[in-house]
C-alpha cells in the first residue's frame, strides 16, 4: 500500500478534477475498444501502437521546442492516449490495467526519492543521481548497468546516456580536457582509417569518434542530441534562405557552382 501524504487545499481541487478527468477518458478508451466501438481502436495491439509511441514522443518534443502551452497540452494528451491504449489492451489480456501503471509509478517515484519521502539527505541533484543509480541497481539486481536504456534510442542520445550512467558508478573521464584528447584521438584513428580504405573500419572508427564527441558534450553540459537537432535546424534554416535567393537570380540550385553556393550560404548566415 502506497502511503499516504498530506495535500494543499489546491491539490487536493486538482486531484479531484484530474480524477473526474481520467475516470471519463478511461471510458472512453473502454468504448472505443469495445464491440461496436471504433473497428481502427479495436484492431491495434502492442505491436502496432509502436511507431505511434515514437511518433507521439517526437511530437511533444517539438511542442516544447515551440514553446507555446497549447501545442505542448494537445501533444501530452495525445502522448498520454498511447499510455491509454497499452494499458486497455493488457487489461483485456488480464495483465495489468491503467491504475496498477499509475500505481506502480507512484510507488517507484516514492521509493526513489527517499530524501523527500524518507530521512536520508543530499546535497545537491548530482547526490540524487547517484542514489537514484544505487536504489534501481537494488531493484533490478541481476541486470546490467545498461539493460534500461531504450535500443531503439537515437545514437547521440543512447552514447550520452551510457555515458552518464557509467559515470555515476565512477567510470568516467577525470574532466573535460580528459575527453577532449580522447575525440582528438578517435579522430586520428578516424583518419587512418580512411587511408586503409577498409568500409568496416571506417565505420567502426567513424561510431567511436561519434561516441566520444557525445561524452565532451556531457561533460560541456550540453546534450548532444539537442545540439545536433538545433544544427539541423539552423541548417534547415540557412539553406531554405540560399534557395530563395537563388530563385531570385532566375536560377535552378543545380545549375550553380559551388562558388555561387558557397557565396549564397555566407550571404543567409549574415541574415
């Protein structure tokens, strides 16, 4: 049993709204999924929902990169009818259902902040990390460091992401210097290489390079998947300006050299 905890006055109003509010949309997943519901609704399982997961994901991401709380509360609702859906369905296979998903988060989220709902004390949210890293490794004993990070994860972002756990159970580089000579030495590997003409090492060496350049923006503080989404937006961006000025030269991109592009490229950054 979840203990219980004293609430605001105003939380206690928004519990109340949020209970009324889960209780009409878990009706209407059960009459969406049921005979005579929605014949789309009723045909999907795990399996299927799986790209809509992702999709929806990215989706929010983008709202939060746009910054306005509408686009944001429409993605997190859409976000939230994937969760819906894969707890119905496995209701109806008699595993689990939405409130034991619920359930089990609260009780994950109390047990691993044990310096609000316990007695310990940190200092700071590095501490907290490091507890949260020792209270999961007690929790799933037997699994390895990395079994919880997604394999479906974008590259950067998994590289980051074994990298900072590694780190919290004190493998990792002293400072950031540390790592910026080991990019400058996948770099040279990268480079020899290249003049092997070997493909696979090539690739081998071009992914360790890659790995390497996500741990300097760790330790930079920076996530290096978000810095590689911004410069392809910038990217994105400048290149949309090259195109226009081209078509007001009367021009095709293809038909120009490289000097041309090169000088409409410079002209869009200066913009």
């Amino acid at each position: 049993m979840l203990p219980r905890f004293t609430v605001s006055e105003n939380t206690r109003d928004t519990e109340e709204k949020a209970a009324r509010a889960f209780a009409r949309l878990t009706g209407i997943i059960e009459r969406l999924r049921s005979p005579g519901g929605c014949p789309w609704d009723r045909e999907q399982t795990h399996e299927s929902l799986k790209p809509f997961v992702v999709e929806e994901t990215y989706e929010v991401v983008d709202a939060i990169d746009d910054g306005r709380p509408e686009p944001l509360r429409e993605e997190l609702g859409d976000l939230l009818l994937q969760i819906m859906l894969h707890s119905r369905i496995a209701q109806e296979e008699g595993e689990y259902d939405i409130a034991d998903v619920v359930d089990g988060l609260s009780a994950k989220l109390v047990t691993r902040h044990p310096h609000v709902f316990g007695e310990v004390e940190v200092d700071g949210s590095d501490e907290v990390l490091v507890n949260w890293e020792i209270i999961k490794k007690k929790e799933k004993a037997g699994r390895g460091l990395f079994e919880g990070i997604p394999s479906m994860l974008p590259g950067l972002l998994k590289a980051a992401r074994m990298g900072e756990k590694a780190g919290r159970v004190g493998f990792d580089w002293p400072d950031t210097g540390a790592v910026r000579e080991k990019v400058a030495e996948e770099l040279g590997e990268l480079d020899e290489a290249v003049a092997s003409g070997s493909a696979a090492e090539i690739e081998h060496e071009l992914g360790d390079l890659l790995f390497a350049v996500a741990q300097w923006g760790r330790h930079l503080g920076q996530f290096p998947e978000e810095a590689v989404r911004a410069a392809c937006a910038r990217f994105e961006s400048r290149f949309a300006v090259v195109e226009r000025l081209i078509g007001e030269r009367g021009k095709k991109m293809e038909d120009c050299g490289i000097e041309e592009l090169e000088a409409a490229w410079q002209e869009a950054k200066r913009r």
